[in-house]
C-alpha cells in the first residue's frame, strides 16, 4: 500500500465528504471509506493517486471517464454520485457495497452451481447491455470487479476507470487487461471494444461453472497466446452437471473469433434468458426462483459488515423462499400448459374439432381496385394486399392478376383470406434520350418532346462546353416511365482557380506581358497614353495589384508615351506695320 495515500486519512473533501478508512488499492486509485455529512450516508472515494493526478492528460481522462460513467443507472452497476477535485485532488464518489467480490466467493466455494452461475450470469449481461447502449466499455470484467451483495445481486463496479487503467498500461507498453479474462484481441494490443466484455464475461461465466481457469500458464505470455489459439476443454467435459446448452453459450462468448462471439449483450442475453424459460418449462428452475444459493461465510470478510443478518435468520429467509419458489414453479408450469394449449387450439386443434368453412375465390381481375376494396361483401372475408405494375395496356387502378387464382376453394379464418391484388399504374414506359454534350435549350426540347420533365443542375466541367450537358440521371437508354423527372447536369465552364494580380506598374510593356503570361492570366490589350511617367512603362492595369483575380482572365495596361510636346511661339507683329498694309496683304490692294 503507497504510505502517501494515509495523509487523506481523517480529512474532508469539499466539506462534505470525510474519509475514514482504506477499503481498497489500484494501480491507479485507492478507495476510501467516507461519510457523506450533507446527506448523512456511507460512500466510497476512488482518489487518483498523486503521481498520476499530476499528469495532466491523466487526469482529464479520469474526470472525462468518471462524469461518463455517472451517467449510468443501472441496478446491476455501482453507481456514481459525484465526481470532484478538491486541493488538487481527483477523486469520484460511488455507492458503498455491502458484500464480497466474485473471486472471493468463488475462493470460498469452488465451483458454482449452474443455477447460481446463470443468476450472476444474467445480472452481469444486463449491466454491460446497459453499458454498451450508452457506449461505455468496461474493458476489464473479471471477477474481482464483480461485487455480490447479501441478497444475491450482482453489482459491476469499475465501469470507465478500467480504460484509465488500460491506458496507463499501454502507456508502459504492458499488456491491457487481466491476463486470463483478456479478449484475444486485447492480448494481441488491438483496441478492445464491447465485444471484447463479452468474451471476458464468458470466461467469467467458464470459471463459475467449472471451479478453473479456462486458460493457464507460468507466464503471462502463455495465458494470452492460449487465449489467441482459443482451445478451451468444453466446461461440461469437466463438470457432467452442466447443461449442454448453457455450455454452448459460454463457449460462443469466448469464441477467439470476434465474428463467432456474440456482437451485443443483448444477443447474450436473449440466449441466457431463453435458457431459464426452457429450465422453467422443463420444472429444471423458475423464472422468478430465487437462485443465489450462497450465503457470506464468516471467514469471507465482507466490505462493510453494516447491516449483516444472522445465520439463523438468513436460515428462515432461504426455508420460506423455498416454499414461494415450489408454489410459483407450479403456477408457472401451469400457466405453460395453459398456453401451450392455447396456441395449438388457434392453429390446430379447432380446424380439428370445428367444421371448416370453404368458399370458392372469385375472380377480381379486370375489376377496379378501388370498388373491390369498397364492396362490402368482401369486408371481413378477404385481406387485401396490393402491389403494382406498369402496364401501358391495362387502365390506372384496374387489377391485372391475383394469387391466389380464381376458383380456388379457400376455408374462411377469422382473420381474412389472404388475397395479393396486383394493380395497374397505367403508365407508359420511354427510353431516356441520349443528349450528352448537346446544349441545354436543345436538350430540354428532346427530353420534353420525349414525355419527361426536367430538373436542371450545374458543375464545373473541364472538358464539357459552358451550357452543355454533362451528364442525366437516369442515364440515356434506360427505362423511365413517361412523365417522370429527369436530373440534367449543365456545364458551368471549367472550374475557376483564384490568383493574387501581380503589380505591373513600373515595368516595360514586353515585361508586365511576360508576367501576365506566367501568372496563368490572359493579356488583352495595351493602351497608350501620354504621362510624366518614363515612355514605354506601364503606368496602370485593368486589375489592381494584389487583388484575387479568376485565373486565365482579359488584363488590359495602360503604357506611357512620355510627357506631352511643348508647342512652338506665335511671332510678334513687326512694329512698321499698318492697317492698310495689313488690309492689302489681305485682300490684294485697295484696286
């Protein structure tokens, strides 16, 4: 026992919960015995060790699996009340049990009767079909995780702490799960799943009846490698008293074949309860019998001796529990009997002692469905029921063939003679026309012209035009009847892939064309325009720099031409000049 441990010892955690004494040790967690003070009450603390709750990843996993578990509720499940940290410390709070582990019943008793083993069976089966339906596995069922109370139910404790478990022996590479109740999937370090608690139950359910170990070796090596090999003697080789039935059971639950095994609990449980009610039937045991044949001996130290009755008491509850089981067996074979009779009545003794009832079937063929299924003189004598066929040739609702066949004499039951109508839908069938690659518009007046509707669609195509169809749904020369959908994918051109523009500004014509060129976008045109910028740079572009553009799209640039040209000076007027000069030079002299 980890001394460290003791230090919890008389203290309260949370204010609530004060922890009294060491009731039980993992390699992950130790358990204490505590008094709840709000609801004034005994429980169980499972405290995670301190060298793992300082693992961070452990300790989320341990408030992970814990919170999961106390979502189950389940008569045959140790429940959880709480789940907490208090100063650093991880722990949960369960309910306190009243009884002794499985391996230590079996320690004290040997082998288990086979009653006994499929009272604890049954119990074990519902616990871990509750489980699994909340998607939780065990991945630990053994014996010691299996507690008995004093009244012979069953409780599963462990649920989720064993996958913390599991983790921290992967962790240090050690095989997951006790060795001789490991799934011979486990054994080969694959991941367990519910399955695999069944195939430990069944070598839980082996051991109960034969007082050993289905597999045993000097090392654990040669426990797991049997366990693959999956070679078992059959448990009523060693034990004749086991039923051969309940033997098949346990040995298709630890089939080493995870397809052979049983897939769910509930398939297990089904078997098992199947197997009482053969027992009842046979007077071998009753339904509702009180099975758990054990009582707690006084040198099997239970884990709380809270409540204990006495051995003379515990002696007059099994006496008077006997006399209810022997009056409820009878009532229960006699209610047996009376069904049994009951069935064979229905279907076979009253055809026997009653006189039969025939009538010849009629023929509804050619008749309307609608006004056979309204003719009351067919009401309670026939049961109905149609199927239909697409028949061009017969008219919508018309009956087309039925079976039995007219004419055939048929004796009248209560619950109706059984008729199969097979109706016409009166639609006509048409090939689907082939309009792949032709354009839409085109496309659509076959089809219509065809008798189909259109639905239209739209993907990217590499290889189909943009507006041509890619492909119809039913494909072209299938069988369609007429009037019905037909879904035409239409090309939407190639799919467009997005670029970052590339600035262009600042370098020569021929060099931003190169760049346009090798950023897979498509050049256009160049304008000319007169700039103070240098001529022959490009001075600005269709797309600004930086922004996404579609590839293989048009880009347009503006190339400078330099600045604008000075233009020359008018000439002064010479000073000599006069207005008749001026008029002359004009209009030629004054002549």
């Amino acid at each position: 026992m980890d001394s460290s441990m003791d230090k919890y010892l008389g203290t309260t955690l949370d204010e609530r919960y004060e922890i009294q004494e060491i009731i039980g040790a993992g390699g992950m967690a130790v358990v204490y015995k505590a008094t709840d003070h709000r609801l004034n009450r005994f429980v169980a603390v499972k405290i995670l060790r301190d060298e793992l709750a300082r693992d961070g990843e452990f300790r989320s996993r341990f408030q992970t699996e814990a919170q999961a578990v106390a979502m189950l509720s389940h008569p045959n499940i140790v429940s959880v009340y709480d789940v907490s940290h208090s100063d650093n410390v991880e722990y949960i709070v369960m309910e306190l049990i009243e009884g002794v582990t499985l391996m230590q019943y079996m320690q004290k008793k040997g082998a288990l009767g086979w009653k006994e083993a499929l009272h604890f069976s049954v119990q074990i089966t519902k616990a871990l079909e509750h489980a699994h339906d909340k998607g939780i596995v065990h991945r630990d069922i053994k014996p010691q995780n299996i507690m008995i109370l004093r009244d012979g139910t069953i409780k599963v404790a462990d649920f989720g702490i064993a996958a913390l478990e599991s983790a921290q022996e992967q962790r240090s590479e050690q095989t997951v799960g006790s060795v001789h109740y490991i799934a011979p999937e486990q054994a080969r370090g694959e991941q367990p799943d519910t399955r695999s608690d069944i195939y430990s139950l069944g070598v839980v359910m082996y051991e109960m009846l034969t007082g050993q170990m289905p597999y045993d070796g000097e090392t654990a090596e040669q426990v797991a490698l049997q366990h693959i090999a999956g070679v078992a003697t059959p448990p009523q080789e060693i034990n004749p008293e086991i039923p051969d039935e309940l033997a098949r059971i346990t040995l298709k639950a630890m089939c080493a074949d995870i397809a052979g095994r049983y897939q769910t609990a509930d398939e297990l449980l089904a078997d098992l309860e199947d197997f009482r009610k053969l027992q009842a039937a046979r007077g071998g045991v009753s339904e509702d019998e009180d099975i758990y044949a054990g009582e707690i001996l006084p040198d099997v130290d239970p884990i709380s001796r809270t409540g204990e009755m006495t051995r003379a008491k515990y002696a007059r509850r099994r006496k008077r529990s006997k006399k209810v089981s022997i009056l409820s067996g009878a009532i229960g074979v006699l209610i047996f009997m009376i069904a049994v009779f009951v069935f064979l009545w229905n279907y076979w003794l009253r055809d026997i002692f009653s006189a039969a009832e025939r009538i010849e079937l009629p023929s509804f063929v050619g008749k309307s469905y609608e006004s056979v299924i309204n003719d009351s003189s067919y009401r309670g004598l026939y049961d109905f029921t149609v199927t239909y066929s697409i028949d061009p040739d017969v008219p919508e609702g018309e009956i087309v063939s039925q079976e039995p066949e007219a004419g055939r004499s048929m004796m009248i039951v209560p619950e109706g003679i059984q008729v199969t109508l097979t109706v016409s839908t009166g639609v006509r069938e048409a090939v689907v026309p082939d309009v792949l690659n032709h354009s839409y518009q085109e496309a659509t007046l076959t089809l219509q012209n065809a008798g189909f509707k259109v639905e239209p669609g739209y993907a990217t195509s590499d290889t189909v035009t943009e507006g041509y169809v890619i492909s119809t749904d039913p494909a072209p020369g299938e069988p369609l009847a007429e009037g019905s959908t037909i879904f035409v994918t239409i090309s939407s051109g190639p799919s467009v892939k997005m670029l970052t523009m590339p600035n262009l500004v600042g370098y020569t014509e021929s060099e931003a064309v190169s760049i346009i060129r090798d950023n897979n976008l498509a050049y256009a045109d160049t304008t000319y325009i007169e700039s103070e910028q240098d001529a022959g740079t490009v001075i600005r572009q269709s797309v600004d720099a930086y922004d996404d553009v579609a590839e293989h799209t048009l880009i347009y640039i503006w190339v400078s031409t330099g600045p604008a040209a000075t233009p020359e000076p008018t000439p002064e007027p010479t000073p000599d000049s006069s207005p008749e000069t001026e008029w002359d030079s004009i209009f030629g002299g004054r002549g």
